[in-house]
C-alpha cells in the first residue's frame, strides 16, 4: 500500500471523493450509496466547505435502490452545490455524481477548464465521454 503525505493549504482540497455504501436496514440485502447519512444538508455543507470555492469538486459514487431515492440524492446535492455532472460508468448499477462549487466548472467545449483538469488528475478522463451536466 502506497501512503503519500497530503498537505492541506488554507484553501481547502481540489478534490474529495466519497465511495461509501450501507446496507438498507429496512430492505435487507439492499445495497445503496452514499449511505443516507451522508445525504445530511450538514455533511454536504461541510463538504463543501473544505473544497476550495472556485475549483473544489465532491465525487460521488451512487448505487441508488430506486429513482425517487436518486432524485432526492440529487435535489439534496443541488440545494448546496453550483453544477451537477453525472458519469454513465457503463456497468447499469451505479454511476458517479461530481458536484462542483462553482457553474463554471467546465468550459463550453467540454474538454479544457477546472473541472477537466482534476478528473485528468484523478484519472477519470476516459470517462468525458459519458459525463452530462444534470
């Protein structure tokens, strides 16, 4: 396991990146992410808050139970965050969230602006393809 030291400006992170799951306790066997806890107003404000306010980006991977479940995931996200863009992963189960501080994001063509440069940080770029803003 490869451990690196991440030094923490003033300006907060460019990129947080959640990938939790639980189990449903009244659907067993239901597998959701995030948890529901996570959905909190709170949490997502603090979120926010430590990604820095022009650039910052919160990436969300989603496995929702149903679709009522992911548009309230999404009406959850939008009450805090700028500009919602959705990545199609291809698999039918899941698909990722980043939730972006500022509607700027991303330029108009699609490949150049901060949000492009930190999926190409994290390695997500193949994925441009099959990311829409929502």
């Amino acid at each position: 396991m490869e451990s690196r030291n991440v030094e923490l400006d003033s300006d907060g992170f460019d990129v947080i990146m959640v990938d939790l799951d639980s189990e449903d306790p009244l659907m067993e066997g239901v597998i959701s992410a995030p948890p529901s806890g996570f959905v909190r107003k709170s949490v997502l404000l603090g979120a926010r808050s430590v990604v820095q306010e022009r650039k910052g980006v919160v990436v969300v991977n989603v496995i929702s139970p149903s679709q009522s479940s992911y548009q309230n995931l999404l009406a959850s996200l939008r009450e805090v965050f700028a500009a919602l863009y959705e990545i199609d992963v291809g698999n039918g189960e899941n698909c990722v969230l980043i939730a972006v501080a500022s509607p700027d994001q991303l330029a108009r063509d699609g490949n150049s602006g901060p949000l492009f440069d930190k999926l190409k940080e994290v390695g997500v770029l193949g994925f441009l393809d099959h990311m829409k803003k929502i």
